[in-house]
C-alpha cells in the first residue's frame, strides 16, 4: 500500500473509532421538505432551504431564462469577463434589503467569508471571533494572520474585556460573529456589540447566513453585514452589504472575488426572482421561526430565536443512534457533531421550514419525547 492511502485508512480508522466518521448519502430533493433517501421518503428537518424557495416555480424559471440568454457557465473571474449584466441588479437589490450604499455578490458564502475578513485587517490588527462563530469566519480569521482572540459566546462583557486589555497594542480591529447561529439557533447580540465596537474604534461584522429571509437582523451599526443566498432565498452564492468605499475595496482586492470564477447566471437569477418571492409574500418569511417556536413550546424547550432548533445529546454515539431512530419513523434529522460543534455537545439539529405541516411537527415532538428524550 502507498503512504498516502496508508495514512487516509490510518485516519480515517481513528475517525471511525471516535464515532465521527461522516459519509455522503445521496438525497434527492423532492421539494422544500421531502427528500428521498435509500429508497425512502423522510421529511427533512436538515434542509436551510427555510421557505422551499429552491423548487419555487418562478425561481427555477429565472434560472431557466438566465441559462437560455447567458449560458451555464459565468467563463471567468468576475474582474476578467464574468460579471453578467445580472449581477448589478442583484447587488442593488441586496443593498436596499440590507439598507447600505453597497453590495458585492461572492462565489459562496464561504468564499466570501474567507475573501473579506483578510481584505480588512493583517499582522498587528486585532481579530475578535465569537468561540461559536461559522468555521468559514474561523477559515478566514487564519488566512488574515491578524492576532485572533476568542471571546465566550455571546459574552458582551468579555469581548469588551479584551479590547480593553488588547486595542491599544494593534493598528485596526474587527469584531465578527454569526448573527443567527448556525447550530444553536441563537442570536447575537448585535445592538450591544455595535456599541461596544463603536467606543473602541473597532469594526463589525455579522453573518446573517441563516437569518435573511427569515430572521430580522438590529443591524443598526453593523459595519459589515455578510450572508449567503443558498439557505432561505434557495439559490448559491454569498454576498457583503456595506459602505461603497467597502464594496470597491473588496472588488480590487478580496482573493476569492478576484480568483475564483463567477457565479453561473442562473443562480444569480434565482437569488433575485427569490427576493421578489419574499418581497411580494412578506408574511412567509415569519413562518419557519413560528413553526419552530410551535416545537419548542410542545416540547418545553427554551422558545427558538431563529428556525434552527438544536437538541444536545452530548455523545457522538447517542446522536447517531437518536437520529436512526428518527430515520425509522420517517424523519431525517442528521446528527451534528465535532469538530462541527464543540466536544462534548453532540446534536440532533433541527431546521424549520415554512411548509411543514403543524401535525407533522406534532408528530415529531411526541416521537422526539418518547424515543429520544424520555419524557
Ligand atoms: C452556511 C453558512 C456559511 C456558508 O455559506 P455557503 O454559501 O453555504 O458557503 C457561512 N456562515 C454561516 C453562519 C453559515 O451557516
């Protein structure tokens, strides 16, 4: 055997022991909730696909007339011939979503996370990280080679304790965080954060991921407002809303704008036809928080903040076992565990979405009390 698959059976044997070994299963899609799986029809609580936007009939038609009349394929770098006429129309749409001067659209976003954090600070800047923050804004945070402090998760004071021990000693800082978390379902504390960034000359930048479409964000002296348009708008890409100095610096500047290719027509399309869906339907975008605001109230589970309701069992094993069981009664609910969560807090992660059925969730909140939680 060669070294090299040596060592991939090597790890991946140690992965396998320590019961965090994850493999592809292929899904098919059905719709915004139903997927097929093994032969099986589950209803997912795994999909960020929030609103069911992704298999929206005007969506996909967008994507469809985008193929027809640019291609498949963007063909380049945004900076070289990539930047289709659809792209101006959908940073314009972002920024008066997100109220800034700018938008700038990224390949994914983790591109853009990894793109923006190393544009903005280097060596000798101050990075402050919340300790539960995205790993792409970790991804980031390293490619910066700022000094990167962590503070406790959504811990105003701490992060004001550091500042106050570590500003002085660095030319620029920036705060980051999640604004909806992604595998607690929380939210950060944005306003306070804003204050505090503001007193010590610190920049701010939230990732709003999970939240636009679904979660609206106090982004009142937000700096920098990231997101993705692959979870509630059902399409692919990241995107920056910020000020138009911010916006021409990350177009000259961020590496993973300059060197990746753009995005395909079509799913610029379908992010725009997305926020015209949102725009014209005001009240869809309040439905996945009150369908997981109904779970949480059957099962006395503190009331959700966001769609994303996290069920922590602790133990790799237990969550894997917890999430068969649900398999079997025709849920999927994928088992979260390290290093996407910290050790020790193993979970069953659930995602709401606007098109689940009020029995269906009563159905899963009385299999979850029996099978799994044992009340
Ligand atoms: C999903 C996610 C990302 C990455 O976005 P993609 O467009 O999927 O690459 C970034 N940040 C957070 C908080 C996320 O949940």
């Amino acid at each position: 055997m060669s070294s090299l698959d040596a060592y991939a059976n090597a790890k991946l044997a140690q992965i396998e022991a320590a019961k965090r070994r994850r493999v592809l299963a292929q899904t098919a899609r059905e719709d915004g909730v139903w997927v097929s799986r093994g032969g099986r029809r589950l209803l997912s609580f795994s999909c960020n696909d929030y609103l069911s936007l992704a298999q929206h009939a005007a969506v996909k038609a967008a994507a469809i007339a985008a193929i027809d009349r640019y291609g498949a394929g963007a063909g380049a770098s945004r900076l070289v011939t990539g930047n289709h006429p659809l792209y101006a129309e959908l940073e314009t749409r972002l920024a008066r979503l997100k109220g800034t001067e700018g938008a700038c659209v990224f390949g994914s976003g983790y591109l853009a996370n990894t793109g923006i954090v190393p544009a903005l600070v280097g060596e000798g800047d101050l990075l402050l990280v919340d300790e539960l923050a995205h790993s792409c804004l970790w991804a980031g945070a390293r490619l910066s080679r700022a000094d990167v402090v962590t503070f406790r998760h959504n811990d105003v004071a701490h992060a004001a304790a550091i500042l106050s021990a570590e500003r002085g000693r660095h030319g620029r800082a920036l705060i980051v965080t999640d604004h909806v978390f992604s595998m607690d379902g929380d939210v950060a504390p944005l306003a306070e954060l804003a204050v505090l960034a503001r007193a010590n000359d610190t920049w701010l930048m939230s990732d709003d991921a999970h939240g636009i479409g679904v979660v609206a964000a106090d982004a009142h002296g937000v700096d920098l407002q990231m997101g993705t348009l692959s979870k509630a708008l059902g399409s692919y890409g990241g995107y920056l809303c910020a000020s138009r100095a911010v916006i021409d610096l990350m177009e000259t500047r961020a590496r993973t704008l300059i060197y990746s290719t753009a995005l395909p027509p079509a799913s610029v399309a379908a992010a725009i036809a997305a926020l015209d869906v949102l725009a014209a339907d005001p009240g869809l975008g309040r439905k996945p928080l009150e369908k997981a605001q109904r779970f949480t109230r059957l099962l006395n589970l503190p009331l959700a903040q966001s769609p994303i309701v996290p069920i922590v069992l602790g133990d790799e094993g237990a969550t894997l076992e917890a999430s068969a069981r649900l398999e079997a009664e025709g849920f999927l609910v994928t088992a979260i565990r390290p290093p996407t969560v910290p050790a020790g807090t193993a979970r069953l992660r659930l995602a709401f979405a606007a098109a689940h059925l009020d029995e269906e969730i009563e159905r899963l909140a009385r299999v979850m009390r029996k099978n799994i939680l044992q009340i």
